[in-house]
C-alpha cells in the first residue's frame, strides 16, 4: 500500500464513479477503494456489476451489505429493512481500518451508511448528484457533505445550501467516444436499434423486445443489452429465441448481458436509435453524442426522477422521444422508430462535457 492518504468511492451509481477512480488512480498518489454490493438485487444470487468489473479491472472493492427503504409493506422490504444496521456497521469498520480522509459518493441507498459513519469521525465528504431531482439517499449526502457535484443546472434550486454547489455537468466515461472496435458489424444496411436496460437490465422492456422480435428484424438490426439479472433468466431467453430465428435474421440480431469497454462507444455511436430507460447516464450519453433516442422511463422509480430527465431531455433535443411504461407495446414502439427515423439530427445542447476533469482536480486539490 502506497503511504498516500486514502479514498473511498461509493454509491450505486457506478459508471461515474469508476470513471473518477480511473481517473485519480493515473495519478498514483491515493489510496483508494470502492464501497458497493455484490449482489444489487434482494434474493438474487448473481454478482452485481460493479464486483464483476472491479475483480477484472483490478479495482479494490469493499463488499457492503445493506437495505434501503421501500415504499410498501412486504418480505423484501422488512428484510431490506433489517440489512440497513448490518451496513451502518460494515461502514464503521472499513473506516476505522482503511482511516480514509475523503469519502466521495455518488448516490443510492449504498452510499448512505458509509456518510453516516464519515460523519461521525469528521471525514470529508464529497457527493455528486446525478438526477435533477435529488431523491432520498441525495438529500442526506448533500445535508452532510463538504462540497455536492450536480449533473444539472435545474438540480440546484432544491439545494438548501447553494454555496455547497458546482456545476459540473455528468461524468461520462472514456468509452463514450471511442468507436475503433468492430463487434457489432452488420452486413446489411438497415438502422440499428440498440436496445438497453441499464447495468442490471429492464425485465420489462426485454419482455416487449422478445414479442416484437421477428417482425422488427424484419427491417432493423437489433444489439440488446438483456442485463444479468438471474431471478427471470432473460439472457437466456434472449439466446434460445435467437436460435428460433430464421438464419437471414439470426445474424440481426446481437443479445449481450453487457457491453464493456469501447464496445459501448461502438454501438452507441452506430446506433441510429437508442432505446431504453432513462436513467441519469442514459440520458446524457445520448445528449453528448446527440443521439436520437426512445426513452422508457421506470414507472415507479422513486419520485419518478427518469420521467424528469426523459422530459428535460427533450427540451435539448428534438430528436428524443417518451413512451410510458404502461403503453409500451409493438404497435407504440414501431410508431416511435418510425417517426424519429424519418427526423434529422438536431440538438440544443448547451451541457458540460469535462466533469471527470473538473471533480477530479478539485479533489486533487482540496483532499
């Protein structure tokens, strides 16, 4: 171990958060650590994303076990209940071992226990707020941090403390921009859909996808990022209806867990329309590379924050288009693909580009 003062990186938002460890690990001068869960999902045995990427890259990567608070009563969220104490403890002991002089955290019920207990023993801490409207985990990290990094402008009129704030925009990780692989190649020249459900995929956006398979290849080629989610076995599902094909549209369609490394770059800028949810990184990788896009906003994610960003969305693109969860079908999705290939290239987009950069130096220099 290096005799350098060290870091701890957490939160559930993990594409920039992995982006600022890269980034400080260049300078290699810090100690540093992620704090997250191996398995993102109650009851689900699969590895969480952030552990398997962490144990590939080399990433020192504390295991926390904890709960966040549901908006119903049943099982799962009496469990989840219970594991909140169990990683208030873990976050304890990891600072009395590690003594980090910094905490950044970057969202999410994980990132909660770890500032409770930096807290407690005086640390620094540093938050960044992805959504434009801060949800529950924000609003405890920007009451107790030093200095709170938001991805949007709009986000800071529900900040109490403005002098806390810097507008930084939202990290985008290196591969964004990189298109010099050349997994995804089609021979043929229809558009290509790139279909995604985030880090641990969207059950039912993929559901719609299988429906719809056969007559959509019919005319696009398909990348779907089907997620790792064990409990529905959709990559599976994914696998055995591409083997149902018809051989002159099995090689249009293209089904992964996940995409890593510049392959995201690849399919992202390929892409003639990107399709899926609209989670904070979704949205502003779309709008940095001005992407036409279809966004599924998640019906019941908290206080409805990736409506909030689908909408805000359109107000830098025309280019970007919203079905509602619960009118998401063939006949809904074919009409949104049809009517945004017909559109040109147009965006308003007036976002920061270099928050990796901006955070990172100021941690350089205020750690």
């Amino acid at each position: 171990m290096k005799n350098n003062k060290t870091i701890f990186i957490t939160g559930g938002h993990f594409t920039p958060a992995i982006s600022i460890y890269k980034k400080l690990e260049k300078y290699n001068k810090y100690n540093l650590y992620y704090i997250g869960v191996k398995h993102t999902i109650l009851f689900d045995k699969s590895y969480s994303q952030e552990y398997i990427y962490s144990k590939k890259n080399n990433i020192n990567f504390l295991s926390i076990s904890t709960g966040k608070l549901y908006r119903y009563i049943g099982i799962e969220a009496i469990l989840s209940l219970i594991k909140i104490p169990i990683g208030f403890i873990q976050s304890l002991l990891y600072i009395i071992k590690y003594k980090p002089s910094l905490i950044i955290a970057f969202g999410s019920y994980v990132s909660v226990p770890i500032i409770l207990s930096a807290k407690i023993f005086n640390i620094k801490i540093y938050s960044h707020i992805q959504t434009i409207q801060p949800g529950i985990s924000d609003k405890i990290s920007s009451k107790y941090s030093n200095k709170i990094f938001i991805s949007w402008k709009e986000t800071e009129q529900y900040i109490k403390n403005k002098n806390k704030t810097v507008y930084t925009g939202n990290i985008l990780r290196d591969e964004v921009f990189a298109n010099n692989t050349n997994e995804f190649d089609f021979q043929n020249n229809d558009p290509i859909l790139y279909i995604t459900g985030g880090n641990q995929g969207s059950y039912t956006i993929n559901q719609i996808i299988f429906k719809s398979l056969e007559p959509l290849l019919t005319q696009y080629n398909i990348v779907h990022q089907i997620g790792t989610n064990t409990i529905y076995k959709d990559y599976d599902k994914s696998l055995k209806l591409k083997d149902q094909l018809e051989n002159k549209l099995k090689n249009k369609y293209i089904p992964k867990e996940n995409i890593w490394g510049n392959g995201v770059g690849e399919i992202l800028n390929k892409s003639d329309i990107i399709i899926g949810r609209s989670g904070a990184n979704t949205v502003y990788e779309v709008l940095a590379l001005n992407k036409k896009a279809i966004f599924i906003p998640l019906s019941n994610g908290g206080k409805n924050d990736q409506k909030y960003n689908s909408k805000l969305a359109q107000k830098y693109s025309s280019t970007i288009e919203i079905i509602d969860e619960n009118d998401l079908n063939y006949d809904t999705l074919k009409s949104e693909i049809e009517k945004l290939l017909s559109k040109k290239n147009h965006s308003n987009i007036k976002i920061p580009l270099d928050a990796k950069e901006t955070i990172s130096e100021y941690i350089i220099n205020n750690i």
